[in-house]
C-alpha cells in the first residue's frame, strides 16, 4: 500500500522525540534492577543543589560560580535569577545549597547558603533568604539572616546543607574552614551545626543559651566539611554526613550538645600519610562515635532518605553522592541500622554532588563539573 508522502514525514516527526529519548537514556546494572539514567539538563557550570518548586517539574539549582537558575520539566535552564547576593567563588566556595521555606506557598521565600568574602580577604559560610517573584526572574529584599563568625578559610571547607524540621528551625551543616581545631572551639561557628528561627534568631532551647563564651547558635560540634543533610521522614530526626581527611567519612544523627570528636577523634589520617596532629584515636571519651564511618573516603556530598512508592525496592533506603569515587552510594536501613550498602553509576565517571528525590520518585542528580549534568535515574520495570 502506497502512504502519501505527508504521512510519511507525519510519522518520522512523531518519532524523532521517541528516538531521541531512547538515545539519551542509558541503562546499568544494580542489585534491584535495571537502572535508568536520563539527563535532564546539562551545560550547567558546577551545579552544586537543587531544590523543586511546588508543582513537582520546575527545580531551582544552584551553579557554585554564583547563578541560581530555574530548570523547568522539559529540561531548559533559564538564564540567572537577578537578586543573588554575590559570593566568594574561590576554592570550594561561591552559591551552595538551597531550600524553600516550609511557607513557600505562602511566603515564596528562597533560602541560599554560600561563601561570603571578609574584610581582610577570608571567607565564611553565610545564609540569606529572598522572595521568588511572580515570574521567577529574580530574588526580592534578600537579607543575611546568619554568618558564620570569624570568616577563617582561604577556600576550603565552607559545608554546607540547609534543612528544616517539622518544626520549622532552621538547621545549618557547617564546615571549620579547614582549621581543624576550630571544630572545638565553642566561641566559634566553624566544625558545628547550628539551630537558628528562619529569620536568623536563636532558639531559646538550644544547648548552648546562657553560657558564657560559647555561641547560642550552637547545636552540635566537633565536625569537619559537613555535605550532606536531611531529616529522616520516619523518624524527624537530622542526619549530617561530612568528609574525613584521608579516610573517615561519616554519618551522624546529631543530638543537642554533643561532640562529634573532629580532629580529636576520627578514623582517618592527614593527605600526606601522616597522623593528624590533634587526633587520640577512633573512639575518645566523652565524644560520640561515628552512626556510620567509611574507612576509605567515597567523598561524600548530598543525602536523600528515599520515601517515595514509586520504587519499592528502594524503600527506607538512603542515597548519597560521592566525588572521589564517582559513585552514587545506596545504603539499606532498617531502623536507623545501615545494613547493607551498594555502589552505583560507577561507569558514568562522574563527580556526584548532590542527590534529590523528586515528587515523581525518581532521583534527581547533579554531576560537578564545569559543564555539570541534572540525571533522573530510576528503575526499569518496578514504577
């Protein structure tokens, strides 16, 4: 039977987007399935987190050069939102993490965390909010409402993870600047987890009100380069992962008031091979050991409790991202308990800096690199 030619063309047009999806999507092995791997977006310039708007498609990512921009379902990356505040884009600083107030729908406040410049040419992490216009083009009246005091790095060691509680504080995973003992130092916000009202007062219940020479802000202590955090959805409970140096990566569940040992007690050891200076061992009285430790660092970044049906066999998981190693790492809970872990997308070669579930279910990743990607991986079969 003869098509006319129309139809013909007809038919090819309506395939090519088909052709062009299955091109893009690569498959790989995992213990649960086939994994499915897409890319959303890409020419993104070190993207360092992203965060979904209401409506589940359209996502805000933030790119560590300072440019926050909207990606929206189909994948186009809008030019930068005006309204950033600038920031100290040296070493691992510039734009890092970002959240929406639990009000969003409310109040559509935008809260950025990021490397701020000192007067005398450090630098320290701040937080500031701002309201997303009508049209999301820009931030309107962003104002800082922390900063981490004194600014003490010279490029390394900034954290840092936003998250809100149930309750609406505001916690902020912070590094110490690479100046290891200030994670000990209570008169200093570097090394800590700090507890803030979103407007950037202090809890009167936080650990540390009303004691002299320490800071009220303070949650917990003793913590190196804090890049992971997330509330646990079964339990509300923060979790934190940070880098350790050579080897010593870990996962805490922080508690008010603790230490959580840095430099003082860890399980790795200076980049040069050496002992670090400060360092009694692994485990140090009156410190809190480690909820999970990696003997040899993956470089953990970003953190997502998986808590979506759309993929069972990912249920009460928890994915992180890992740069040295290139991987995405899946540990299986049961209870707070890690009982089993698995390596993934370890044949992409990609630096993982962060990992999001997004309200579809699938899993939304940001690859670091100057021409960063946003990949949506699931599984084949089991949505």
């Amino acid at each position: 039977m003869l098509r006319a030619p129309w139809l013909a063309t007809l038919t090819a047009a309506a395939l090519l987007p088909l052709l062009a999806q299955a091109a893009a999507e690569q498959q790989f092995r995992s213990e649960e399935g086939t994994l499915t791997v897409s890319t959303v977006a890409d020419g993104l310039r070190n993207p360092w987190a992203l965060a979904f708007l209401p409506g589940g498609k359209d996502m805000l990512v933030t790119e560590r050069t300072g440019n926050l921009r909207l990606v929206n379902a189909e994948g186009k990356v809008g030019p930068p939102i005006s309204g950033v505040p600038k920031v100290w884009a040296e070493g691992q600083g510039g734009l890092l993490d970002v959240v929406l107030s639990p009000e969003f729908g409310k109040d559509r406040t935008v809260y950025l965390s990021y490397a701020e410049e000192g007067s005398d040419g450090k630098a320290g992490t701040a937080v500031g909010r701002g309201q997303l216009s009508e049209d999301r083009a820009r931030l309107e009246n962003f104002t800082v409402v922390f900063r981490q005091q004194p600014k003490l790095s010279v490029g390394n060691h900034f954290g840092s993870r936003l998250v809100f509680d149930r309750n609406g504080y505001l916690f902020i995973a912070l590094g110490e600047n690479n100046q290891r003992p200030t994670a000990q130092d209570l008169d200093k916000l570097q090394g800590k987890i700090v507890r803030i009202l979103p407007d950037g007062e202090v809890p009167k219940d936080n650990p540390f009100v009303g004691k002299s020479n320490v800071r009220p802000e303070i949650w917990s202590y003793g913590h190196r380069n804090q890049q992971g955090a997330a509330l646990n959805p079964w339990t509300g409970k923060l979790w934190t992962h940070e880098h350790g140096p050579r080897g010593g990566d870990e996962i805490n569940i922080p508690e008010p008031g603790k230490n959580y040992g840095w430099p003082i007690a860890t399980h790795g050891i200076n980049y040069s091979l050496l002992p670090i200076p400060e360092a009694k061992g692994k485990h140090v009285d009156g410190m809190v050991d480690p909820h999970h430790v990696w003997e040899k660092s993956p470089g953990i970044s970003g953190m997502a409790f998986y808590d979506s049906p759309t993929f069972k066999a990912w249920d009460h998981n928890l994915f992180i991202g890992a740069l040295a190693t290139q991987e995405l790492i899946r540990l299986q809970l049961k209870g707070d308990k890690v009982v089993h872990e698995e390596r993934l997308l370890g044949d992409l070669k990609a630096r993982i800096r962060d990992v999001r579930v997004g309200p579809d279910g699938y899993l939304y990743v940001l690859t670091d690199d100057k021409d960063g990607a946003l990949l949506k991986v699931g599984l084949d079969g089991d949505a």
